[in-house]
C-alpha cells in the first residue's frame, strides 16, 4: 500500500468500522463522527485514494480511536478502536506477514 495515500481521519476511521462488518451507516457515523450522508458517499469509494484504502484495507497496526464504543460483530465486545484489536489483529498480522509488509 502507498504511504503516500492522503485520507482524512475520520474517513479512515469510518472504512475500519466497515472492514470489521458493520453495515449500518447511522451505527458507523455515529461512532466516527461522520453524518449519513457523508458514510455513504465513503462508502461508494468515489474519491481515489479512498477507493484504493477500501480495497486494499487498513494497513496492519492501524487503528482509530472511535467516539463512541460500538459493538463487534464477530466476537460482540465493546470496542473504542477500530478495527477490532482481538479479531482483527492476527488476521492482519499474518495478511501483512505474507505480502512481506513485515
């Protein structure tokens, strides 16, 4: 992944609560600090650079502080970061190890 990339926090932040599978916009802004409107246009990825962080995902280590605890959907604890440390982490751990980011 380029570092070069240029992404605003909060944008950043909202695609790490969409990478650990919640799906309802009130939900991710509300946690981010986003409205609406603004998680849906982040989530139809219109602009490059948030288009290539979407598909490519929050590089391993990365994790945003959110402004309101929200669920985990996989291992439903309360969360204050995102993406999700304890599911999360080893997966982009070994994901990060066999592209040889690590």
């Amino acid at each position: 992944m380029k570092r070069s990339i240029k992404v605003p926090h909060r944008a950043a932040a909202a695609i790490a609560v969409m990478e650990m599978g919640v799906s309802d916009y009130s939900v991710i802004a509300s946690a981010v600090g986003l409205t609406v409107e603004e998680v849906k246009r982040i989530d139809m990825a219109e602009d490059s650079p948030i288009r290539q962080l979407s598909c490519e995902g929050i590089p391993y280590g990365e994790y945003f502080t959110l402004e309101k605890d929200i669920r985990c959907p996989k291992c439903h604890a309360l969360v204050r970061f995102a993406p999700c440390v304890a599911c999360y982490g080893p997966t982009k751990y070994q994901s990060a190890r066999q592209r040889g980011y690590i």
